[in-house]
C-alpha cells in the first residue's frame, strides 16, 4: 500500500502543471517549458553521481528519454494547443489499455477482463470529468494526444522489462537529461531564443522542475519497479487533481457529472492496481516456491 501512496504523488504532482503553467510561467513557450522541467535536474542528477550509462544502456537510455519524457512533453504539448483540455486529457486516458496491450506481447501479461474493465471505466470517468459538450475535434490534436499515450505507455512497459543497473534517481536523471535535451534544441528551433524571465517564471519552472518533474517521475519510476505495469492507472488521478485544483484554487464550478467522473476514476484508479497487486503477490509466490538447485546463480551485468 505505501508503495501505490508513494507512487500516486507522481499524478498528483503533474496535476498542478496546468495551474503552475498559466499562473506562473511566460505564454506561448510550451517547448522551452518542457525543456526547463527535464534538463537542469537531469543534468544535476547524473552530474551529482557522475555517472554514466554503459553498453546497451546508452540506446536503452535513449529510447527510455526519447518516449517517457522528449517525444511525450512535444506530443503533450502539440495536443494541449489543438484541442480543449478535456479531449486531451480523454485521449491520454486509455494509456492504461494501452499498456495492458504492450504488457501482454512484451512482457506476456495476459490482461485480465477487470483490468480491461477498470481501464474504460476511467476513459469515461475522465471524459465526465473534464469534457465539455460541443468541442471541436482537430485530427492532428487528436493524433498528436493518442501518440502521447502510446508513447509513454511503451516507456512504462520498458522501463519495467530493463531491470536497471544504477539507483533509480540516476535511472531517472539519465532519462530526463536525454528527453529534456531534445525537447530543448525543438524549442530553440520553433521558438527561438527565450525571453527574459521574472522571479514569478522562475519560481514556476524551479516547481515544475524539482517537484514536478525530477521528484514526481523518481516516485513513478521507482512505482513502475515496485508496482508492475498497473501504475498506469494512477495516471488518471492527474486531470481528476487538476480538475480540483482548478476548484480549490480558481474557484471554477464542478458540476454533477464531474462528481460521478471524478468517482469512476477512484473506482478505475483502485481496481487497477488492486489486480496489479494479486499479479505482482503470485509471481513472488511461484518465485519462492521454486525448488532450491544448491546453485547459487552470479549476477549478470548488461
């Protein structure tokens, strides 16, 4: 259970991103937003172990950045500008199937009917939630929020097929110093040279990027080693915090429907992991159950 606490900090924390985002940061600038958020506490991070990957782990490292952090915060951000917030956050709502999917050929998880279950409850607590009627649909907003979902559903299921070699704060640097360099040298690309910041735009990017970023994506890495795949399910608690923080904060209306949304996601959010867990407690139970060979087996290095 502390596990799954720790682990749904990380949806927590990128709940606020919206509201830090327009409250706190400089318009129009999403790539170099994305950019601030991954690259200085990537680069802290690995600077502080100086440390770096070694054989697969350098193409590891890259595809791991590239989809959890560099290709997802530009396929975010494209989706966040061509559609309302409530399509987006709809759309990113079947990552968890998604990642059922990819468990099942990469990882031979077969998913469970309550798994499959669970996760289009939560695609339909998520659009109660947060979806407007009468929105318009732009196809590449669409394209561009269902790439974000495969994307980081094909990095949650990696990142639990690579066992990694080093402590999971530098797993975690390692990724965000790859993903935040190419997010950056898109941004000085499309949006040229940033512009001068306030102490307002610099506490924003400091949260986003310690809180937001390096700390909520060590919680989610380490949940996706102690957890399994069934953490995707706790992503949906991110529209359901953002939608409350909006309440708390902006004082905006929650209408009836968004209540029985918001309910539907925690049903979503419980019963996920729930069967995440029964997973996790019957391959530790074949694991111990395994006959002792008198052989003790040696490490293997990648």
């Amino acid at each position: 259970m502390m596990n799954i606490l720790l682990t749904a900090l990380a949806p927590i924390f990128w709940g606020t991103t919206y509201l830090v985002t327009t409250e706190l940061l400089p318009e129009g600038r999403p790539l170099l937003a994305g950019a601030l958020r991954a690259l200085p506490v990537g680069l802290w991070i690995v600077i502080s172990y100086r440390k770096l990957p070694q054989g697969v782990w350098w193409w590891r490292m890259f595809v791991l950045g590239t989809l959890n952090i560099g290709l997802f915060f530009v396929l975010l951000f494209v989706a966040a500008y061509r559609l309302p917030g409530g399509v987006a956050a709809t759309l990113g709502a079947i990552q968890p199937l998604i990642v059922a999917g990819l468990a099942w050929v990469l990882l031979a998880q077969r998913p469970r009917f309550i798994t499959l279950l669970a996760g289009v409850v939560g695609i339909i607590g998520v659009a109660l939630l947060v979806l407007a009627p009468g929105v318009a649909l732009d196809v590449w907003g669409v394209v561009a929020a269902l790439a974000g979902a495969v994307s980081m559903a094909t990095g949650v299921v990696l990142a639990k097929r690579w066992v990694r070699p080093v402590p999971v704060l530098l797993f975690t640097g390692w990724q965000l110093l790859v993903g935040g360099l190419l997010v950056a040298v898109l941004s000085l690309l499309i949006e040229g040279l940033p512009p001068q910041f306030t102490m307002t735009n610099v506490l924003g990017f400091s949260y986003l990027g310690v809180v937001g970023t390096g700390l909520a994506y060590t919680l989610w890495f380490r949940g996706i080693e102690r957890i399994g795949v069934s953490v995707s399910f706790l992503g949906l608690l991110s529209p359901l915090v953002a939608t409350l923080v909006g309440y708390v904060v902006l004082e905006q209306h929650l209408s009836r429907w968004q209540l029985v949304g918001g309910t539907l996601i925690l049903v979503s959010v419980v019963v996920g992991n729930w069967q995440g867990q029964k997973r996790q407690g019957r391959k530790l139970q074949h694991i111990q159950s395994e006959p002792v060979t008198g052989t003790v087996p040696q490490p293997v290095c990648n």
